[in-house]
C-alpha cells in the first residue's frame, strides 16, 4: 500500500485524510523517454520546495508526443506503464499526487482511430487495475482530457467513468468536458462546469491574455520572436516557456483566484508539454525570457503564497 491516499468527500480533497489543496504542474509528456521520466523524478522535491504537490501524466501525453501507451487491444505498454510506475512511486515518497490521465485524442498519433466505446473502457479499466496491482494510492485519473475523446469518437464519458469506478472503486475519476459533470464523478477538471458539490482543479492553467490564445497560435505558428515555426518540418510548440510581463500577470491572478473559493490548479506550459529535442522541460527553467524562458517565475510565486510543501 502506498504512504498516502487521495480522497474525496463530498466538495473537498484529501490526502491521508486531511484537507489537501492541489497545486502544481501539467507534465503529461513525462513518459516519452527515460530521460523525461528520469529528469521530472528529479525534480520533484525540488517541486515541493516551491510549494508544489500536484503533477499530472497523461498515458497517451499530448499534442506533438504520441506516445502509443495503450496497445490497440487496451492494454497497456509495458514500457511507458514502467515510468509512470516510476513517477507515482517517487511522488508518494514525497506526499505529492498524481493525476493519472488516460485518453488524449485531439492531433495526437497516439489515439486508435478504430477504437470503440468498448475499447476506451476497457483501457480505462486496465489502467485503473494497474495503479490497484501496483498499490499506488497517491492518484486519481482523468478519464479523456478535454472531453476530446467524447468530441472527436463519440465515447460517453459517464460510461468511461464509471468503467473506472467499477475497477477500483476506492479511486476517483474526474469528468473535463465542457458541460455537466456526470453524477458519478468525483471531482471536475479544467473544462467541467462547477459543481458545488464536487470539488474543482484547474488542470491545465495558463494565461488567457496570450496573443491569438496560448494553445492557439502563441504556441503553433511562428511569432517575432521565434522564428523555427516557419519551417514546414518543424512538428512541435513555439514560443518555448516563454512569457510576456502581461501574460505572466495575468496567470498568477488567475491562480489566485481558483486558490481563494478553495480550487486546485495545475500551471500547463510549452516548457513542459513540448516533445524532444526541445522538451518536455522539467527543470523550472528561468523567467520566461527569450534569454532565459521556464516556469520558475510561477514557482516563485507559489513558494511565497504557500511556502514549502511538507505532506
């Protein structure tokens, strides 16, 4: 069994039974090489440190990764199922959880175009059976990021849920899709509409004052200040951890925010979503400058209005 247990009880989280308020990184392009793996392993404590004790995983990573950990029958690659044993096992030695998400369609290659309902579930199925072989408890799962895979294949989400519930029913399973969270789920993430009586995690935070949207064209088409976008080959994010003085104003209000009516939140960012040679980054990086680009300006932040993260 693991040291520490998540839970929820009617709108709040827990953590070995006490009120736990999640904060920290989006790092779902974490199992795409040993390296990644090994390079946010290594940084965790230095996560909690800046107040963090939140990460989140995504079996299938996203945009630009492509990381098949699901094999086309539902099962689960044994490789990528090895690292985030890794990350989960060294989060738990340290009181930090971890969101463990499954499905990611939207661009990605990792997606099985011909998967069914069925077939959704029963990754899901497998992966909640996973954490239970492995007695992690220190997780809850993202059932299909986005609600991309409900957009894009037609899946029901309340079914995928509930294909998770039924696994391992001491595990919980969040709804992200825009629109009413199903009543089965246990909390709402990022997209979820509120529900007053489950408890919300921002899950993917980032500034919503970034020229032509953060994921939109900031982050996917050339800009004054990075200029490799140009180039039709080039398969990745721009504009690589790096932030203006507005967006990075504008991000911390808004962390304040979801943190003062009792949200969690997940900053997300190019640094650490972008595949390799230029990613993911899992070192807190520098200021957000061409010069010196990174997420370290957010930790400080954290680090201040929480202090060191001791579980």
């Amino acid at each position: 069994m693991g040291k520490f247990k998540f839970t929820v009880k009617k709108n709040k989280t827990f953590l070995n039974g006490k009120p736990f308020l999640a904060r920290g990184l989006r790092c779902s392009q974490a199992l795409y090489s040993e390296k990644s793996t090994h390079e946010l392993v290594s940084n965790l404590k230095s996560y909690t440190e800046y107040g963090l004790n939140t990460i989140s995983v995504f079996f299938m990573g996203n945009r630009f990764g492509d990381m098949k950990a699901y094999k086309e029958d539902g099962s689960l690659n044994e490789t990528y199922a090895s690292r985030m044993g890794k990350i989960i096992a060294a989060a738990d030695d340290l009181g930090m959880v971890v969101l463990v998400g499954c499905l990611y369609w939207g661009e990605s290659k990792a997606k099985w175009p011909k998967w069914t309902q069925k077939d959704a579930e029963t990754a899901i199925t497998n992966s909640v059976n996973w954490v239970k072989d492995h007695n992690f408890t220190n997780v809850f799962f993202d059932v299909d990021n986005e609600g991309m895979a409900r957009n894009q294949a037609g899946f029901d989400t309340r079914s995928m849920i509930l294909a998770a519930k039924k696994a391992g029913p001491e595990y919980c399973a969040a709804s992200n899709y825009v629109g009413p969270a199903p009543k089965e789920a246990d909390l709402c993430l990022h997209h979820s509409y509120y529900d007053k009586t489950k408890p919300f995690i921002e899950s993917e935070g980032v500034p919503e004052n970034a020229p032509g949207a953060y994921w939109g064209h900031f982050s996917r088409k050339a800009s004054e200040i990075c200029n490799y976008g140009n180039d039709p080959s080039y398969n990745n994010y721009i504009n690589i951890g790096l932030y203006t003085e507005e967006m990075k104003a504008e991000q911390i209000q808004t962390s304040d925010m979801h943190f003062a009516r009792g949200d969690g939140y997940l900053l997300a960012s190019t640094w650490l979503q972008a595949a390799e040679p230029f990613g993911p980054n899992h070192a807190p990086g520098g200021n957000g400058t061409p010069g010196n680009p990174g997420i370290l300006w957010w930790l400080e932040y954290t680090k201040h209005k929480f202090g060191q993260y001791k579980a």
